[in-house]
C-alpha cells in the first residue's frame, strides 16, 4: 500500500465495521490513502484498521454513534490531530427497519420511536459529520461522499423511514455542494442498489429471487463494487464532479 489514486489523503470513514464501510476502508487504504475508520462497534472499528496495518496501510479506529453531535465532533477531532488534515470524508452509518422493529410496516404504522431513529442517524448523522468535516475542510478543500440508497431516488414500499431519510440525503448532499464549491470541498452522494451486506441480509433470504429478476445485470450488487465508486470520488480524479448522485444498482431504478 502507499501508491495509488488516494496516495497519502487522510480520509475518514463512518459505518466501517461491514458492509460498504468496510470495504471503502480496505479500498481507500489499497489505493494509498490514511484512514479513519469510525463505528459505534469499537470491536468492528479496531478490526477493520488493523486489517489495514495487516496489509501494510495506515490506519487508525474511532468509536462514535453518528446521531450524537459530541461523537461526531471528536471523530472529526481525533482525525485532523492523528493526520494533520482531512481531505475526505465518507458518510456511510446507516440503519434500516430491522434495527428499529419497523421492518415491513407501511408508513402509518411505524412506530414513532422507529422513525425518529432513522431519521437521526441516516440524516441528521449525515448532517452533522458534514458540519464538522466541511469546517476541518475550509482552509483545505476536499471531498465528501454521503451514503444514500436507491431509496433516495425511488419509493420502497414498507420502508417509509427509511427512504425518507435517503431522499433528504441526496438532497442534503446538492444543496451543500452549491455553498461550499467555492472553498474547494466536493460534495457527492452515491445511491446503492440491493447489496449483500449485513443491513439487509435477513430480508434477502426471502426476496433474494425477486430481486435480481427486477435488476436487469440479473444479481445483487457487491460492497466492494460501492467502495469503488467511493473511491473515485473522494480521488482527484473526479476534481470536476460534486452535487452529483450517482446510482450504483445494476439497473434497477432504469427498469
């Protein structure tokens, strides 16, 4: 590790633990940049650094619950102290119905506790790690890419919370890329199709069929196949694209 299209950026990343974040932590270190892998699990967090170090990368771990402003700011603090900087910053925690019990209710019936969970970490978590990496940013520029989901762009029945919280993602993610292109800080979201990560693993069981009939690639997606979006966009390869939402999801919401 060490060379790369993220050679020696430091670059913070929410939800690292599984899933799309850990596999953004891996591919960011491949291609050369220092890590910050944040997670509310500090054994998850720990896990996917050290796997870093394993392989030769520079990484350091970071526990904080996105939905809580003082973990958030301390995050964003123990990144710039460690590394001097922060040029880019992957906003990637996330929950779903079945984290909160609402799994599979229709928008009158969700619980009220379930939907002000989701909405507080899916995006006010969004919200506030932008307000503390776009000000490490300021003097620096840099990059941001938020998590949402093709929940963002589309409806998806029975997951009212959920898409909510993903369309106020990506239009979170337009309206600070318009205030901030100025000071150099790009700001993109990427939009996930059906991925085979933890959050969805038990829904997949029974729907995997359906799915990939309704994807025209004719398959779910990967985590790494996200991380390598990801990748790009916090790179300077990609120095001309912020306000964007790009869908990764083999098709589905062209279908």
């Amino acid at each position: 590790m060490g060379e790369g299209i993220c050679r020696d950026k430091a670059v913070l990343v929410t939800g690292a633990a599984s899933g799309i974040g850990r596999a953004t932590v891996l591919a960011l270190a491949r291609e050369g940049a220092r890590v910050i892998a944040a997670d509310r699990s500090a054994a998850g967090a720990a896990a996917v650094a050290e796997a870093v170090r394993a392989a030769g990368g520079e990484a350091i771990d970071v526990v904080a619950d996105v939905a809580r402003e003082d973990d958030v700011a301390a995050m964003v603090e123990t990144a710039v102290r460690r590394f001097g900087r922060l040029d880019g910053a992957v906003n990637n925690a996330g929950i779903g119905g079945a984290e909160t019990g609402s799994a599979g209710k229709r928008t009158a019936e969700i619980p009220r506790a379930a939907w002000d969970r989701i909405i507080a970490v899916n995006l006010t978590g969004v919200w506030l790690g932008m307000t503390h990496e776009i000000a490490a940013m300021q003097a620096t520029g840099g990059a941001i890419v938020n998590v949402a989901s093709v929940g963002g762009v589309v409806g998806l029945p029975t997951a009212a919370a959920y898409t909510a919280s993903k369309h106020g993602v990506v239009g979170l993610t337009k309206a600070a890329a318009i205030e901030y292109g100025a000071a150099a800080i790009r700001i993109n979201a990427v939009c996930p199709g059906y991925i085979e990560t933890p959050l969805i693993q038990a829904s997949l069981e029974r729907r995997r069929g359906h799915l990939e009939q309704r994807t025209p690639l004719g398959r779910l997606g990967t985590a790494e196949e996200i991380a390598e979006l990801v990748v790009w966009l916090c790179s300077d390869r990609a120095a001309y694209v912020t306000g964007a939402a790009y869908t990764i999801d083999g098709g589905y919401t062209a279908a």
